[in-house]
C-alpha cells in the first residue's frame, strides 16, 4: 500500500529556473492538495484539484502551476523559481468530497531556492 | 472567515506528565470539521482525528483524548502520561462546510517530552 509519495524528498534550484514537484497516491482520490509550509506560518494552500482536469487557487498560487491529467498524479511547477518559494511542500489527497474527508499527506518535499 | 488558534508556541514537559493542546477556532458555518495532526520530527503529517460539529461527544484513543466544546470554539486535546515518541509538532485544522473553503490550519503546538 503506497499511499501518497512525492518527489523529489530534496530539490536545491536556482532563482529562475523551473522546477516540478511530483505527487502521485494510489487511492484513487478525487481530492488532491498542494500545501506549503513555513515558519510562523503554519500549512497554506497553493492549489487543489477535485478531479482529473479540474483545478481551483488556494490561498497563496502567485508563481505555482498546477495539472492534473490523470486522477493519480498532481504535478507542481514553479515556472521561474523565487528565494520566497523556498519552503517545505506538502502533496495531500483526500477520500471524497472534500468538506469532512481526510487529508492525508505525503512525506514533503524541502525545496531551497538559491 | 476560518480561523484557527493555537495559543501555545512550545510546550515541554517530563515525561509521564498530562498534557493539554489548546485549539479555538472560528467560523459562522453552522456544519464543521475539526482535525488534528501529529507532525514527528521526521516531518511527515499523520492523521490523528476528525470530529464534525454535531457531535461533542469527547473522544479517548489510547493515551489520547480530545474535548471539543462548541460553547467556547475550541477542541482541546490532552496526552496523557506523556512519552518522549510524543515530541511533535501538533496541528489543529477546521474546514466548514459552505462554498469552497479549505482546510485552514493553526500554526502548531511544539510539543517537546523529556525523559
């Protein structure tokens, strides 16, 4: 039972470029999320999808893109990465729709922007 | 607007000693959902419990209890004879149940447990 991975666990980049951040679950989730965290801050949404081809902003998707071709994947992109986006994110997934249903997260994904 | 609170920053305590997590929350939707997750210092977000605003039952698993009281917003949650496996960082979320809204998390309660 794979549940939630992401990857990669570590990513060094460089301002300006452009960087994917992978998330696949094998429950077959409708709900997919991706969340950043920061100190002080505590867990914000960047994006979610409810369905394959369908995505909606969270609280915080200046400079984020998102997609979601198949129900099992939900792939982050940082099209011209910034130092601000150095943070931990975090790939969720959630069992139906959406309003009581369990997120359950990946292990994350510390990315460093130089 | 939701609103989570988690008052304290860190916590420690000895081990085998009661510990009480604090959470008050905020939001006009009449049907919620309140969550806390444990996140171990290796970082990953486990699951603890999920509790709906119709139901103020209090809840025990194990060494773990939570208190949710309607009447003063909040959803407490006490370890009990605390174990150095419960240093964590320990988040409380709602997401309510009109329009869109998300999962709104607190910002953590660091818990530190010292053999």
């Amino acid at each position: 039972d794979a549940g939630i991975t992401q990857s990669p666990r570590y990513k060094i980049t460089e301002t300006g470029r452009q960087v994917t951040l992978m998330c696949h679950q094998t429950w077959s989730h409708s709900y997919m999320f991706w969340y950043r965290q920061d100190l002080g801050h505590g867990l914000r949404l960047i994006y979610y999808s409810a369905a394959a081809d369908i995505t909606d902003k969270g609280e915080v998707p200046d400079g984020y893109v998102v997609s979601r071709s198949k129900t099992e994947n939900f792939p982050l992109t940082l099209e011209s990465a910034t130092r601000s986006q150095t943070s931990v994110y975090f790939c969720a997934s959630s069992e139906h729709s959406g309003r009581g249903g369990i997120q359950y997260f990946g292990a994350g994904t510390r990315l460093s922007v130089l | 607007a939701q609103k989570v609170t988690q008052a304290q920053t860190e916590i420690s305590v000895v081990e085998k000693e009661d510990v009480t997590l604090d959470c008050v929350y905020e939001t006009r939707d009449t049907t919620y959902y309140l969550f806390w997750y444990k996140q171990p210092p290796s970082g990953e977000l486990v699951f603890l419990i999920r509790r709906n605003s119709f139901d103020e039952q209090n809840e025990i698993s194990g060494r773990y209890s939570w208190n949710f009281q309607k009447s003063t917003s909040s959803f407490n949650f006490t370890i009990t004879a605390s174990q150095v496996v419960d240093s964590a960082v320990y988040f409380c979320a709602l997401r309510g149940n009109s329009g869109n809204t998300p999962l709104v998390f607190g910002k953590g309660t660091r818990l530190s447990v010292i053999a």
